[in-house]
C-alpha cells in the first residue's frame, strides 16, 4: 500500500488516508448560516475519496467574519445547520473536519468577486448585509486600501471575549458531530495578527516580546481543549512565515513545542497573511516549511501546489510531511484521490476508494476499455 493510502490515526479518530480539503471560503452564508451550497459542495469531496474534509473558516462571533457571507459558529442554530454537513462527511467516509478562526483586522470585508460594496439595496436584504468595525491587537489597517477599515484595538475584555469565543465555538463543533477541529492561526487573521510585529504594536502582555504576542493564541489552545473532547484531534494552522519583518520559521520553531504542550496534535503548516511575503507559489513551495516544523516534534499538514500523485507520495515517504492538504486543486478535481489511488495502485483495490454506488461501473468500463489497471490485461 501507498503512503498516501496508508490510514492516519490521531487519538480515536482515523483518516482512511493521508488526503486532506483545505478550508476554503465560500462567502455563500447567510448571517452565519450553512445551506444546501456548502453542503454539495464539501459532499462531493467526500465522494471523491478524501482523508478528511475541512469546513470554511468558521467565525466565533459576528464581528469575527471576512465578510457578511462568512459561515458562523456563534448560536446553537448555526451548529445545528453545520451538524448536516458533518453527519453527510461521515457516513461518506470522510472524516468531518471545521476550522474555527476570528479574522480580527481583516473582518467586514466585501466579498471577493465584488471586490467593493456595491450591492442594491434589494441584494443587501437578499444575502442578509452586515457592516460592522473590526478589531484587532492594534489600530492599525491591514492594507491601505478602501476595503480595509481601521480596527479597534482590543482591550482587556476584549480579548477576554475572544478566548470565551473560541471555547463556545468548539463546544459547539463538537455537538455538531465534528470530528477534527482547528484553530485559523495564519493567514493574516486575528491570532496571526497577535503573533506578528507586522500588526501587533501592542505594550501590555499582549505585545512586544515573542512570548507575549504568542499569549493570545496559547490562551486559545487551552480553551479550545478544554471544550473539545480529549478523544478528538485538535489541530492548528500556522503561517511559518508570514510576511516581510514579520514571523519567521524560527518563531514558529519556538511556538510548535507550546502548542503541543497545550494538546495540539498536528500543525496545519500554510505561508503568507500579511503584505511583502518573500514565498513565491510554485510545485509544493511550502512543503520545506512543513518539513521544518515536523522537526519540533507535532505531526503536519503541507499545501500549496501539491497536485502530483507521484510527488505527493514521495513526499510521504521521505518524512517531510504526515497529510497532504489540497485547496484549489480539490476544486478543480473533487474526485483527486480516486484518480491518484489509480495512478499509485493498479490493482482493483483502487477501485474501493469510489463510492460504492458506482465502483463497479467504474471497474467494468475499466476493463472493457483496457483502462487503468486493466491497460495491460
């Protein structure tokens, strides 16, 4: 059997194989609220064959959104829509996975495609609009651009609220049947915010030191383990760079160990979040990012460009990395690893990755053509 196909256990729960959805923003929620598109679309995923299958990032309150569209998970009715997401990844094999995230300085956004607020007023009332003030370690924009707003800097109670937040949110991941959860520590959003120097002008024990720009997201670890069962894996996503004069490999070195510490069970490793980050994309870019992490002792997760059956087995086998994470590249193919178990296994036994409602036709139109493992038969 293949690396990639190999099954991946973390406390009592396991992946069928080391293939993982990246969480990736629909902006198709309304006030918080999952529906039949996110549905569909984390379903197919299931289908098509993957390890586990991670919701959007996930907001812990109103304020703590991208956007309007972004999904919450702030009220019990939110979790309970969330519930059929997890319940439909489960039964299909896919392990329901959520990441919990607060997008801090770079909340009340317009959504990406519209690139500005200009929506009528009958398409405000339609996709439920919201505009609200963001917060963050410091006031300071995230860009000098009109999408971005000055934030409030979070006071004492503040930040009190978020540490609550989070502890809520993965109370209710769990009662909504998820199975892994994870905290969004990258990217640019509010615990990356409180990590690098590049947002995080803070003078309190918030700000200045590594130590105390870690503190937030350390006070979050422990309150998302606290609230979420010890049977269930917690993970989290980093940037192990974030961007120019801000988090560095060597920051991320010294905050692995803590997280871990804390009942991390695997580092989620990603790039970038702020202005000026030196990575430049390419055939699996961030794979040597991970690869360093792994050294510190927690299991990881690589994305970025990982498309390769073939690479991304070597990968494997080579220790760089435990999961190989897929984003644009599941859209784009949601049956990746039906189709790569094929290119790694010419056997039948490819064919038990696909569900089994059309396995066998899979199989019989195989060997009829003399496709896949039937080519030489």
């Amino acid at each position: 059997m293949s690396v990639l196909f190999s099954p991946f256990q973390q406390r009592d729960i396991t992946l069928r194989n080391r293939t993982v959805v990246s969480p990736m923003c629909q902006y198709m929620a309304k006030h918080g609220l999952v529906n039949d598109w996110h549905l569909v679309n984390l379903g197919r995923f299931a289908l098509g064959g993957f390890g586990a299958v991670m919701v959007e990032a996930t907001a812990v309150s109103p304020e703590g959104r991208i956007s309007y569209g972004d999904v919450g998970i702030w009220t019990d009715k939110q979790a309970t829509a969330l519930s059929r997401i997890a319940t439909f990844l489960k039964k299909n094999g896919a392990v329901p996975g959520i990441q919990i995230s607060h997008a801090g300085r770079k909340a009340s956004t317009p959504l990406w495609w519209r690139g500005t607020f200009n929506e009528t007023e009958a398409e405000k009332l339609e996709v439920g609009f919201e505009l609200w003030k963001p917060v963050g370690p410091s006031a300071l924009p995230h860009l000098a651009s009109p999408e971005f707003q000055t934030p409030t800097a979070l006071d004492a109670a503040g930040i009190k609220q978020v540490v609550d937040d989070f502890a809520a949110a993965f109370k209710r991941a769990d009662a909504a049947g998820f199975e892994v959860a994870e905290i969004h520590a990258a990217h640019g959003y509010l615990l990356n915010q409180f990590l690098s120097t590049v947002s995080n002008t803070r003078t309190d024990k918030y700000g200045g030191s590594r130590a105390n720009r870690m503190r937030l997201l350390l006070e979050v670890v422990e309150a998302a383990r606290a609230n979420w069962p010890p049977n269930k894996p917690l993970w989290a996503r980093i940037s192990v760079v974030d961007g120019k004069d801000g988090w560095t490999v060597e920051d991320s070195l010294t905050l692995a160990p803590e997280l871990k510490a804390r009942g991390v069970d695997l580092i989620d490793c990603t790039t970038g979040g702020f202005d000026g980050t030196s990575l430049k994309p390419a055939a699996h870019y961030q794979v040597p990012m991970a690869a360093a992490l792994r050294k510190a002792g927690l299991p990881v997760a690589a994305v970025g460009l990982i498309q390769d059956p073939l690479a991304a087995e070597a990968i494997l086998q080579a220790g760089e990395v435990d999961l190989i994470a897929l984003a644009r590249g599941a859209l784009e193919d949601p049956n990746w690893p039906v189709h790569a178990q094929h290119v790694l296994d010419k056997s039948e036994a490819a064919y038990k990755l696909w569900p089994e409602q059309v396995s066998g036709r899979f199989r019989d139109k195989d060997r009829a053509l003399g496709w896949r493992g039937f080519a030489n038969v």
